[in-house]
C-alpha cells in the first residue's frame, strides 16, 4: 500500500476530516438516521478521496478534474450539513463545517493556481 505524500496539507486535512466525518456518520446511525449518514459518508469521504488521486494524475487537465470533483463533493458536503444543522433531533455538525471551509478555500485555490500556472504561498 502506497503511503500518503509526506507534508501536503490538503491530503492531510481531508484525510483528518474524513475520520471526523465517520465519527459524525456513526452518531447518526446510532440515532437509527441512516439514509443522512450514508449520504454524508459518501460525500464527505469523496473529498479526500479525489484530492488522493489528483496526487498521481495523469496530466495537469487530470489534476485539475479530480479536484474540480473534490470541489463539487465540498458542496455536496456542505449541503448535508446544513441540513443536519437545521434538524433540531441531529448532532451538532458545527465542528465538521468549521474543517470544512479551509478545506474548499485550499481547493479552490489549487484549482485558481493550476489553470494559471501561478504558484500559491
């Protein structure tokens, strides 16, 4: 099994916030709300998931696609979790949507910077 390349941020946030977002997901399908925590699994760990794969892209277009996809997967995530805030019978989501939002901002500029050819600070 290949290891995770050393000191990337983004692969290490999404990879930490996946983990959290299986913990949430339990929570839920402990309180028997499962279609939400299904939804939430598949959403929230696709992040990670592409970020990982943009990591051995095939060409910069490649690289840029996946994280497009990551992108979109952010939305998706960011949905449910509105959602579970505005339920009042489920779990807090706070803390998973305050890790979330550095995420899309550093996605977002890597997808900026990759079109642009700039490097980012």
């Amino acid at each position: 099994m290949a290891a995770a390349p050393k000191d990337n941020l983004i692969v290490d946030l999404t990879l930490d916030f996946a983990v959290e977002f299986i913990l949430y997901a339990e929570a839920l399908e402990n309180q028997r709300k499962f279609v939400i925590a299904n939804q939430l699994l598949k959403s929230g760990s696709s992040i990670g998931s592409n970020v990982r794969e943009a990591q051995n892209a095939e060409s910069k277009a490649d690289f840029i696609h996946k994280f497009q996809i990551a992108a979109k997967e952010v939305e998706e995530t960011e949905y449910w979790l509105l959602l579970c805030q505005r339920v009042p019978s489920y779990p807090d989501p706070i803390h998973l949507q305050d890790k979330l939002k550095p995420i899309k901002r550093i996605i977002s500029k890597i997808i900026i910077s990759t079109k642009t050819g700039k490097k980012e600070n």
